[in-house]
C-alpha cells in the first residue's frame, strides 16, 4: 500500500515516525511518501519538505508568509497526484492539513487523520469541514472521544496518547552517563525547554535564562531543537551554568530536577518523565490578545487540560516575567511541593491510558484501507 504523510513540527515528525514503523509491521510492502522530519526519514521512504520550513506561529506571523504557505500546498497537491496514495494520512498541522483534506476528499483520495487538531480549544466549527473531509479521525487524549461522538455526532477511535510509546521505546540512559558524555558537572539539572521555532526561542529564552544566577547549586541545560542549528543557540550560552544539548530532550528530561517549559507538547513529555515544571508562553501583542478572544480554555497545557486543574504552574504573557519564575522554579525545589505534583503525574499517566497507541493506529488503518480495495 502507498501511504501519504503530512506532519508539520518536531512532535508530528515523532509520532508520525513511530506510526510509520507500526504501519511497516502491518503492511510489510508500505510505501512511504510525506512531509515531516529526520525522525520520519529514518523509517524510509521520500521526504518532500521537512518541517523547518513549514512553521510558522501566530497570527500575524502566518499573514506575512501566505505566499510560501500558499505555495507548499500547490507543491503538495501536485505531488500527492503524482503519487497516487492509497490513504493520506494527516498528522494535526490543521491550517495546513484542512486545506488538503478538503482538495483531497474531492478528488476521491482516502483520507485519515492521526492525532486530533485542538478543535475543542478554539475553532470549533471546523468540526463541519472534519465531518465532510476526513474518512477516519484517530484521537489520543480521553475528552476528545466525547467531544467528537457526544457532542458532535462524528465516530473516533480513541487509541491512547503515542508520547506513552515514544517514551517505553527509548534507550535509557543514568544521570552519570549523561553528565559524563556532556561533559556536564554532577550539581542537578534543570532542563530548559524555550520551543521550537526561532522567535518563540528567542523570546522565551531571554526570560528563562535571567533566573540561572539565582540557582547556583543547579546547572542549566537549554533543550536544542531538532529544527534549529546549534548556531542559532550560541548567544544565549554566555552564563557560566548554562549549556546547550541538541536533539536530547527525552535524555535530558530523564536526568532533570525540574524543567521551565514553553507551552506545547513538551509540555506533557515533561510530566510523563515525572520532572516538575513550569508552563511559560509569551506571544506578539497581536497575536495574544487575538487567541485571548478566540479560544476559550481555561489552560493552556495539556497536563492541565487532561486533570482539568492546574497541575503545572501556567506563566503566560505577562505573568511569564522573572519574578514568577524565581518564585516557582523555587517552590518545584521544594520536597512537599514535589510530592503532590507526582501524586498527580501518576493519575494523569492512568488517565492517559495504556501504551500502544502507533500500533492500535496502525492496525485500524490497514484494515481501513484494505476494506476499500
């Protein structure tokens, strides 16, 4: 069978890579054809545009680069023709994904989609384009489920959440093993986690990085992001106790005391490795007090949003300053305070449910795609 991939950042490219390893035991003659990153590339295949150059974030940040946007979703119809795939699977990336699904169900193409986009957040009336477009919807976090069947009267499968596997499936690795092969110190590590894309880097960076002189018996390890050249990182690596580890972040998570991350999915891969952390975000102006009106939440991440409860201590815009995270870099320090975060870990990973979800997806989508032969 011929399978057609469009993932659009860091966390796509994982969970699409550990999809497309699952599919290969299904289907031993998968062809692979996508839009992703290294780790999808890994699995074999042809990748057409890598990730980097696709991410753009925020509102006013999408405006400026229409023209390249509009331009990759030509390329991308262009080649799906040439192709000719028995199932496009879309791995979230709505913006992107929803104009391809709809150009895609019209031209008769199977379409599925693996891992929800956050329709529940904001945009809820895109759930009329999911229920006109896309064939089979596999969701991986529990509300989702009644979200989609109960309200909305659309049929999903619910398969788990892939971070489970992506974590079980790792190599692991000792705290003196890691600081030995980084040539780090044996102080605790506080992991920073600033994103992915390079203006959210830089604006989270500037703050996180400012608290470092206050914790001296912790050294700091900045997240590299696969998507950035380590280059890009060397300006903000002038404080003695902070150092810089590319594409580690699953180790170095596995070794932290605590960790200050930007809102995403880094945010839940921290909570799964049981590390304390606080949850930063800061946005243009514009682009903040557009998503402020429009998306109606009271969390912003998904520990909080699955438990329902802040769980993870959220800094956003303002509130993301120096003063609050000296305060609750501070407090994750703190014995008591630590013990009810991972009481709440272990209820938010039960929540989660088993591992397995690529290989659920996986089997769902072969015998899908075989029924229509």
């Amino acid at each position: 069978m011929k399978y057609y991939l469009i993932a659009g950042e860091a966390s796509g490219d994982l969970h699409a890579s550990n999809l497309m390893k699952a599919i290969k035991k299904e289907d031993p003659n998968a062809e692979f054809r996508f839009w992703g990153g290294d780790l999808m590339q890994k699995q074999g295949g042809k990748l057409v545009k890598h990730y980097r150059d696709l991410a753009f974030m925020g509102f006013v940040e999408v405006l400026f680069n229409l023209k390249t946007i509009f331009k990759n979703i030509k390329i991308c119809k262009q080649d799906i023709e040439n192709f000719q795939p028995d199932v496009i699977l879309f791995i979230d990336y709505p913006g992107f994904n929803f104009r391809i699904a709809k150009w895609a169900k019209e031209k008769g193409y199977t379409t599925h989609y693996y891992i929800s986009p956050q329709i529940w957040a904001w945009k809820e009336n895109r759930i009329k384009a999911i229920k006109r477009d896309i064939d089979e919807m596999y969701v991986i976090l529990p509300f989702e489920k009644d979200f989609y069947e109960d309200k909305h009267q659309f049929p999903v499968h619910f398969v788990g959440h892939p971070l489970l596997d992506a974590i079980e499936n790792r190599n692991e690795i000792s705290f003196e093993q890691f600081t030995q092969k980084h040539q780090l110190s044996s102080k605790p590590i506080i992991a920073l986690l600033p994103g992915s894309r390079k203006q959210e880097i830089a604006k989270m960076l500037s703050n996180m990085l400012q608290v470092t002189k206050d914790f001296e018996d912790y050294q700091f390890v900045i997240a590299g992001a696969p998507s950035q050249d380590q280059s890009f990182y060397e300006p903000f690596l002038k404080k003695s106790n902070v150092f810089l580890i590319m594409n580690k972040t699953y180790d170095l998570l596995s070794v932290s005391t605590a960790a200050l991350v930007t809102s995403g999915t880094a945010t839940l891969e921290t909570a799964l490795f049981n590390v304390p952390e606080v949850v930063c975000y800061k946005g243009s102006r514009i682009s903040y007090e557009i998503a402020k009106r429009v998306i109606k939440l009271d969390y912003i991440s998904l520990v909080n949003l699955i438990m329902n409860k802040e769980v993870a201590k959220e800094l956003i815009q303002h509130e993301f300053n120096v003063k609050n995270l000296k305060t609750e870099l501070s407090k994750l320090l703190t014995p008591s305070y630590r013990e009810q975060l991972f009481n709440d870990y272990r209820v938010l990973k039960d929540k989660l449910g088993g591992s397995g979800a690529s290989q659920a997806t996986a089997k769902l989508i072969y015998k899908k795609i075989n029924k229509n032969e």
